[in-house]
C-alpha cells in the first residue's frame, strides 16, 4: 500500500474491507470535461494512491482568498491550541453543532487528529458560524494526507474558495438553512412520488429536508462517501443535491407501501443510507443522480438567494427553530367553507420553501364578499403570491398557486395580457389530489437558460413579472423568471390573466381554469402551460372562491 493513500491515521483491515486498491496508478488528463467524466465514471475511486494525488491536484487550483492558512500555520499553531486538553478530551468546535466525527475507517490515533485539524480551523476562521459538513470533510481528507498539517491545508483551501461561481460548503446557519429550503424545493418539483410519501407520514416535512446534509456528510458508508466527494470536488455544491435527491428516489422506491420502522421518519431514512449498500452500489446512485434533469446551476443559485432573503426578512439568521410547514397551519385558527386543515397542509408543502414559512391569510371569500371579481381583485392586490380555491356546486375543488400580484394586470391598459412566472401552478383536490406544473419543469429541454445580463425578446419580456431590478434577489421568482429563458413558444408561459370580464390560469389550446366576471361560471381544460388535465368538470358551476394570502409569522 503506498504511503501517500494510506497512513498513519487509518485502520489498515476495515479501509482494506471498505475500498479496495485496486485501480490505475497514474492520471493524465487536465481537462474539466475529461475529469467530470472519469470522476462519474470512478477512475481514481479504486486507488488510494491516485485518489489521493487527484484531491492534492484538485484542492490546489481552488482559487482562495489572499491569506489562507496552509500547512506551516498549522505547525505554528496546533500545540498551542490543543495543548490543554488531553487527547481523550479533545472538544469540538460550536460551529459542528454537536456532529458526530464520522470514524470513516480512522484509528484512534486518527479520530483525534480531527478533532485537533478542527479546532485550529476554528482558531483560523472565525468568520465560520455554522459548518456541521466539515468533520466528515477533514475525516476523509485525513485518508488521503501525509499528515495532519498537509489535511489543515486541504480543508483550508475549500473553505477559503473566493469563486462566487464555485460554491463549496455552508459556513453560516443562514447559508445551511437556506440550503435545507433550496433542497425541499427541488424534492418539491424533481421527487414528487417521495415528497408526497414525506408529507403522509412526517409531521414536519420541511424538517425531513433540513437533515439531507447529515445524510451525504456523515451516514454514508465511506466507499460512496468518497465516490460523492470525487465529483464534488470537480463539480461543485450542485452534485450534493443531485446525490441526496437521488437518495430521497431510492428511499421512496424501497419504502412505498411498507411500514415505517419508527415514528421517525428522519430516522428511518438515517438508517436507510447507514445502509445503503443493500439497496443500491455507488455507481448506481451516482447513476441516478446524473439523469436527474435539474436546472442551471445559474438559475438554483438565485432560489438559493431568495431563499436567504427570505430567512433575513424574517429574521433568522442565527440556530433557532424556525417554523415548518405543517406548523404553518394551525387548527385552532384556520377556517375555510372551502378545503379542510389537512388539505391546506397538503397544499402548503407544494408551494416554494421561502413562503412556507409564512402562515394562510384569508383574502376573500366569495360567501363573505360578495361573487364579484372586481372585488377579488381589489382584496389580492398588494399580495404576493396568492392561492385561488374554487369549488363547485358538484363538490368538487380544484385551485391555483399563483407567483404574482393581480396589480400586474393594470399594465395592459384594459387589455386581457398575461404575466407571472413558472411557479405558477394549478392543482385538483376532489375527488382526487393532483398538481401540474410549469410544463418547463418536466421538459426542462424545451428551454435555454440565458445569461442574467441577456435581454428576452419583447414578445417574452410582455409575458412576464420579472423585475427589472439589478439585484436577482429582488425578483419574485428567480428560480423561474420567464426572462430567463428562451421558450419556443409563447403559449408554454401564459401563467396568469385578468381582465373585467374574467380571469384566465393557463393557456395554450384552452385555459387551465376561466372564470367569468361574477364568479358563477367557469370551464376547465387543457393547456399547454401547466399540460394539464381538467381539474374538475369541464364546465362548471362555482359554489364558492377564496383567496388566500401569505402572512408573515411573528418570529421573536
């Protein structure tokens, strides 16, 4: 065994039964697409001794601030700073919230040397606040250092990356925490099978997210551990989502159908990826992590910084508990003559993470104000987004969430015009649940994301809400502006409309859902904005509309 991939640290027969050595030797490429793809295809991930010479190659093209710490420093300062303790009692620092060191194949010898690499980080980056990933990060460069000094330095030089466009690990519980909201969005829209088990069974679906970092950073087995962190280091913080997505597809497919072995579900999936060898091998989850269609890294990075903005409006942006969808609803003041407490939790996890965190506000109630469309529009504007829920005479309902204030209407000068953004959706409750996207999000190929400084054709720019605002955080919905994409066809973005006489959700062939000007007639079809079926009888008569806001929580 070469002395490069395996020392000191490492108990020699559990690395030996955990990954065998295996692979080629050697590494010639230097190309960025020839490494994506030998990382994916796990070229260096059966040798120790070129693994380890990959991540040295790897770690040190990170562009990192001016002053970053390397393995000199660590020399200097470790005596001092672990000096006082004993190595029994070594403490972590606050910023792992109490992490577990993953053991990773470490002897004692080498769970302490973590420790010790962790608490000189700490020593050297006060700026970090919130960082639970890096113990697990330092247990596996640990493998692949000569000492403890030269794994300082490869930590170091991740956590000092300065590429904006390179994001590598949380530092911040508001960068975590958005992070956790970014994630179920994506469960939201790419793993609806597995969200809509999660929400059956959890009683906190959004906590259920916010554990998907413990799940790569700490419970996988080793072996995918370091398959994972192979192309991460190559590719980015986008791989972490496409993995831990493909965990949620794969825990869904074994668990659908069978009874939970705790009340916990967290717990359930822990133990699923503790695991995960007997459901599935490393190349088949990076397998189907990779055939997971997900949008540009461009256009996940400005949910991420709405989802941050979001946290800072509301004040978290330090460890607290916030509040999680399910806690979002509360029985005790809920009242709808339309959907009960269990169908507006159902649909309050549908909707975007960042407005999760808010509580339903009744806007107007056709029993209350009247069926009036004039009035519904005069008691939604101001509001942004809004949820629209119509039932019928024949009992059944059907509604929509739509991104975008109804004001926007008044800027086609009295004309019918369409507007809003492709996290509009529309959703049928009885007699059964369905919801229908923006047809963009399953057929993410009929799009071509343009870069944020591209100006969209006319034709597109009068479809949408976007705001020309230079900061991409001040858009209502960055994820899905329509300015961010080329569409081939005006139709795939007609979202939402409002004129005296009616009000139009979808277009293209027929409207998702129209409704005339008294709120007593509507009609429902396909359209090939959210490629729907009908949400209820084809033509229909209304019972009752409510409309409903989104209320901040009173956040101490």
């Amino acid at each position: 065994m070469d002395s490069e991939g395996y020392n000191c640290f490492v108990d020699r027969h559990k690395m030996k039964n955990a990954i065998q050595d295996l692979g080629p030797k050697e590494l010639s490429c230097t190309e960025l697409q020839d490494l994506k793809q030998l990382a994916r295809q796990g070229y260096w991930a059966h040798s120790h001794a070129l693994r380890g010479k990959v991540y040295q190659r790897l770690i040190r093209d990170i562009p990192c601030r001016t002053i970053t710490p390397d393995a000199s420093v660590y020399s200097d300062i470790v005596g001092k700073i672990v000096g006082k303790h004993s190595s029994s009692s070594l403490p972590l620092p606050e910023f792992v919230d109490n992490t577990q060191v993953p053991s990773y194949c470490l002897n004692t010898r080498g769970e302490v040397a973590v420790r010790k690499i962790l608490l000189c980080i700490a020593n050297q980056f006060p700026d970090i606040s919130f960082c639970p990933a890096l113990p697990a990060v330092v247990a596996l460069l640990l493998h692949y250092s000569i000492d403890e000094a030269e794994c300082f330095e490869k930590a170091c030089r991740i956590l000092a990356c300065n590429d904006p466009s390179k994001k590598l690990i949380d530092q911040s519980f508001l960068a975590f925490e958005s992070s956790c909201m970014t994630f179920g969005d994506l469960v939201n829209k790419y793993c609806q099978a597995a969200h809509k088990l999660m929400v059956a069974v959890s009683e906190d679906v959004l906590q259920v997210y916010a554990d998907w970092q413990r799940w790569l950073f700490g419970e996988l087995p080793l072996n995918y551990f370091a398959r994972v962190f192979d192309v991460f280091l190559v590719e980015g913080y986008k791989v972490l989502y496409r993995v831990a997505l493909a965990i949620l597809k794969f825990f869904h497919k074994v668990r659908a159908g069978q009874p939970f072995e705790s009340d916990n579900v967290k717990q359930d999936i822990r133990t699923f990826v503790k695991d995960i060898a007997k459901t599935v091998s490393p190349e088949k989850l990076l397998e189907k992590a990779f055939a997971i269609r997900l949008f540009s890294r461009k256009e996940i990075q400005l949910l991420q910084m709405a989802n941050e903005k979001a946290l800072k409006q509301k004040g978290i942006t330090v460890k607290q508990k916030r509040q999680f969808v399910h806690l979002a609803v509360h029985a005790e003041n809920f009242h709808s003559e339309i959907v009960s407490v269990k169908e507006m939790r159902d649909i309050w996890s549908w909707i975007p993470e960042r407005f999760a965190l808010c509580q339903p506000l009744l806007l107007f109630s056709s029993l209350q104000h009247g069926y009036n469309l004039s009035r519904l529009y005069f008691q939604c504007e101001g509001h942004e987004p809004t949820l629209l829920l119509i039932k019928t005479t024949q009992k059944e309902v059907c509604g929509a969430y739509l991104s975008t204030d109804w004001s926007e209407r008044n800027k086609f000068g009295g004309k019918l015009g369409f507007f809003g953004t492709g996290e509009c959706f529309v959703f049928r409750l009885q007699p059964e649940v369905q919801r229908y996207e923006w047809v963009v999000i399953k057929h993410p190929e009929l799009t071509k994301p343009v870069s944020l400084e591209a100006t969209a054709s006319p034709s597109l720019l009068s479809q949408s809400s976007s705001s020309s605002s230079s900061d991409p955080a001040d858009r209502l919905s960055p994820f899905l502006a329509t300015r961010h994409f080329n569409l081939p066809s005006k139709t795939e973005c007609m979202f939402m409309a409002g004129g005296n006489d009616c009000l139009i959700i979808g277009g293209g062939g027929s409207q998702a859902l129209y409704i005339d000007g008294d709120l007593n007639r509507g009609r429902t079809g396909h359209c090939d904005t959210f490629n729907n079926q009908p949400l209820c009888s084809e033509n229909f008569l209304i019972a009752a509309v409510e409309a409903w806001g989104f209320q901040d929580p009173d956040i101490q």
